[in-house]
C-alpha cells in the first residue's frame, strides 16, 4: 500500500543548500549605529561645530574598524534651529542604538550632543 519515494522530491528548495553570509545582531547594530552618527555629524558639521564632529567622527572611524567617515562638504543653509532640532533627533536615535549594544562611548557622546542641542533650542 505504502511505496517509499524513490526520486528527490520536487518541492525541495535549493535554499536550503545555498549558504547565505549573515551578520551577527552586533554587526548590524554597529552599522545602525554608524549611520545615525554619520547623518549627525552632517548637521553638526553644517552648523560649524568642529570639536563636536571631530569627536563623532572618531566615533564612526571606531565602528567602521578604522575608516574614516567623509566629512559634509555642502551647506543647505537651513535655520540653525532646525538644524539644532534635526541634530537633537538623531543623537537621540544614535543614543538608543548604543544603549541597546551597550557601547558605552557612543552612548556618552550621543547624550552630550543631545543635551547641548536641547539647550541650544531652549528660549
């Protein structure tokens, strides 16, 4: 009653034997992290603050594995409050991202450009 299969069935997936290279959860929050750091150093390099980038700069060449970032060469000549509020946006993203990789340096350093954003924007 019960004939065991003889060919290879045809609704196998090759999928199965093709190896696909992935990155580990801390390899891709590295490159979250890298990325939310990289747009805050465009705005703060727009708004002329250079101890600032320098020191986010230093932050993305250390998740990068020693690459340095391009540094924003052209300007949009947005307000300095918007560029403020958009700047306090993401450090915060860059914040999150780093407290869930507990990096702690990147964590710091987005909690510093938050606060003097926050302040910046305060009347």
């Amino acid at each position: 009653m019960y004939e065991p299969i003889r060919t290879k069935s045809v609704h196998s997936t090759m999928a199965a034997d093709v190896r696909v290279p992935h990155r580990s959860r801390e390899e891709e929050l590295d490159i979250q992290l890298a990325g939310h750091l990289a747009a805050l150093l465009a705005v703060t390099d727009e708004l002329g603050l250079v101890s600032a980038g320098d020191a986010i700069a230093r932050q993305i060449a250390r998740l990068r594995g020693g690459m340095p970032p391009v540094r924003h060469a052209g300007l949009r000549g947005d307000a300095p409050a918007s560029l403020h509020g958009r700047a306090h946006a993401l450090a915060g993203r860059a914040l999150v991202v780093a407290a869930s990789r507990a990096d702690t340096a990147a964590a710091i350093l987005a909690a510093e450009r938050m606060d003097a954003h926050a302040l910046a924007l305060a009347p």
